[in-house]
C-alpha cells in the first residue's frame, strides 16, 4: 500500500500531499477541477499536490490557481518537459481553457472517473473497483449532469453501472444555492406540484417555478447526490436559501444525531437506476431532525444495497469512495460500516479531500496510464 512523504511536502507551502505511486510513472500534469481547484504533478513515483486555489468563481481564486501553476510548471522543466496536461471533461472550466493554452497536449478525464482513480491510486489499488461518486456536478459523457454515479473503474478505463434518479434543476445552478428549488422539482416529481406554491410563498418565483416545470423549461436534469441532499433540505426547511453551495447539507447532517431507516425507502430500477421517492414523499410531514436522521439513514441504506447489486454482478469485491458529498461523515461512516460488515473492501480518500481539491491527482494518474497504454 502507497503513502505520503512527509519530507517532500514540507519543500514548498504550495503542495499540500505527496503521494507515493506504485512504480514510475509518465510526467503528467492535472489541472483540476472548477471548484476547490488545486494541481498535480507527476514525476516518476511521486505525485505532489497542492492546496485548493479556492473557487474559479473569483478574481482572487484564478490570481492564486495560476501562481501553483506557474510555479509547478518550474518544478516540471517547463510546458514542454509535460507529456499530457489532464483535465475536466467540461470545456468551459477555467483550468480546462488553461490546459488548451498551454499546450496541445491535452486529456480531459470525465470527473467522477477521476475522483475514483484518485481514491483507489491514494491506496496503491491497481486492479478494477467499484467507484460510488457523490457530489454536486460533473459533466457526463453525453453533457449531462452527473453526480450520482456507480462507475466501474479499471485505470484510465471505466463503464457507468447506473446513477442515481434524475431529478429536475430548476433555474440550473441556481438550484445549488436554492435548496428550496430542489424541493419544488421533488415534490413536483412525486405528483405534489400544488403543494409548492403553499409550502415556499415566501420565496420570490415560486409560483413561477410551477411553470417551468410543468413546461420543462430551464430545468435540466441531473442525477446529483449534491442535489438530493439539497431537496432533502428543503423539503425539512434547513436553509431554503443558503448564502454558499453546500451550506444547507452541512446543517442537516448536524441534525442526524441517530439515522434510521425507511423500509421501503428506494427501489432500483432494471436499468440499475437508485430511485429515493418513496423517502422523499415523506419527509415534508417530518420534524426536520427526526428528517435528517432518516434522510441519512436511509440513504446510506439503499447505496449500500446499490453497491451490493453491482459486486453481485460485478464479482468486483472492492468499492472506492469519492466525490464532495463523501464529507458528510455521517454518511460516510455508516456507508462503509454496513458495506463492510457484508464483506466488502471500502476505499476512502485518507491524505486527500474527497471532494474537487483531491480531483487533480485522479485526472493526472488516469493521463498517465493512457500514455502508458499508447506506448
């Protein structure tokens, strides 16, 4: 199993891990993702990671992303000593345009792809995982919003074992800082759509959100984790309106003291489809804490049931954690107790964060065993 040096990191306050690969590997660099962005090089057996520049969002955040640049730029030779420059599938991230400037050497690695690889390569995993990737967005394929996703991973490689139900977003990002938008799409979802106007009166457009989504409009669908949370939410008023992304989720797991479980409480479609209705449909009568705990006790529940299915298929008995919603430790915990107890390996990030600042390394690992295929 692969650790970090603590000697190399203390070199420069820029690199916040040094990851010890399983062998040489191709000099690569990650770009990141947009949010919580940091870089990663890979030099040989090493790979350094830096902190979070923050979130590309602001002028300070762009300011300090492209310092770690320019100074891991220095470390690696320059541009040109970099074979591949790794980064998101969606083109419009600031690092994506970034990585096309510098140089035509480019890979974009699919996000929840990367945030599998960087687990599983955290522990010095090789061989095929089952990855459960759980967060707010990342780009599909196909240019959907994914975050919900059961992957099977096998280095550079992976094939989407199915995702989570999606849901309407209402307004698009919006919705990520609205937890009350997601609520509306649920309970709109279930057949309760006269319900919204009553229930978020004193939110400005919630009659009109009525309209867009019995028109569908402005309301693209997404399969994200990130976005159950925030229904969840909103559905229990923890923070209808949050002042950051993230903010609403983080109170509701402060709430779940004691998670439960609602039999019943998600089907599975035969499309492998995780579908949390029948839990959704009752938590608008709920106290908000009784709601929370069994919000999390019953989502962990049906993605270990999930997870189960696909090892039954898969006869893959090793599952790596990642993605944002993965810092919800209530979650977390009782996820990998019960996948455990069935016999199940868990791999959870240790060094690095589960979440978008630990993306870089699983992008430049995944580059480096595509080059190491091509040659």
């Amino acid at each position: 199993m692969t650790g970090a040096t603590a000697s190399l990191s203390s070199e420069s306050d820029i690199i916040s891990a040094v990851i010890r690969l399983p062998r040489p590997m191709p000099k690569v660099m990650g770009m990141g993702a947009h949010l919580k962005a940091s870089l990663c090089l890979i030099d040989g057996d090493e790979a350094l990671i830096t902190h979070s520049a923050g979130d590309m969002e602001t002028l300070e955040a762009v300011e300090t992303y492209q310092s770690l640049l320019d100074e891991m730029l220095v470390r690696a030779g320059g541009v040109e000593a970099v074979l591949c420059l790794a980064h998101d599938l969606h083109p419009d991230f600031h690092s994506s345009r970034r990585a096309g400037e510098l140089s035509p050497e480019t890979l974009a690695v699919q996000h929840h792809h990367a945030h599998i690889v960087a687990t599983a390569t955290e522990h010095g995993f090789e061989g095929p995982v089952l990855g459960l990737a759980l967060d707010g967005f990342g780009l599909g394929p196909d240019d959907e919003s994914w975050g919900g996703e059961l992957l099977l991973v096998d280095g550079d490689k992976f094939e989407r074992l199915g995702h989570l139900a999606r849901m309407a977003q209402p307004g698009g990002d919006i919705a990520a800082r609205e937890p009350w938008r997601m609520a509306a799409a649920v309970l709109h979802g279930l057949g309760r759509g006269d319900e919204v106007v009553q229930r978020f009166s004193n939110q400005p457009h919630g009659a009109l959100l009525t309209t867009l989504l019995d028109k569908g409009l402005n309301s693209p669908l997404t399969s994200s984790c990130g976005r159950l949370f925030d229904a969840a939410c909103g559905l229990l008023g923890v923070r209808p309106v949050a002042d950051f992304e993230g903010q609403a989720p983080m109170e509701l797991e402060a709430l779940a003291t004691d998670p439960d479980m609602l039999e019943g409480g998600w089907r599975i479609t035969d499309d492998e489809q995780l579908d949390f209705a029948p839990l959704m449909n009752t938590l608008p009568d709920m106290d908000a804490r009784d709601g929370a705990n069994l919000f999390h006790g019953t989502l962990a529940a049906g993605l270990a049931d999930w997870v189960l299915r696909a090892r039954h298929d898969s006869g893959i008995e090793t599952v790596a954690f990642g993605g944002g919603c993965f810092l919800n430790r209530v979650l977390a915990k009782r996820l990998e107790q019960t996948l455990k107890k069935a016999g199940m390996a868990v791999l959870q990030p240790v060094r690095l964060s589960p979440g978008d600042a630990g993306l870089s390394f699983g992008q430049a690992y995944a580059a480096a065993l595509a080059l190491q295929q091509d040659r």
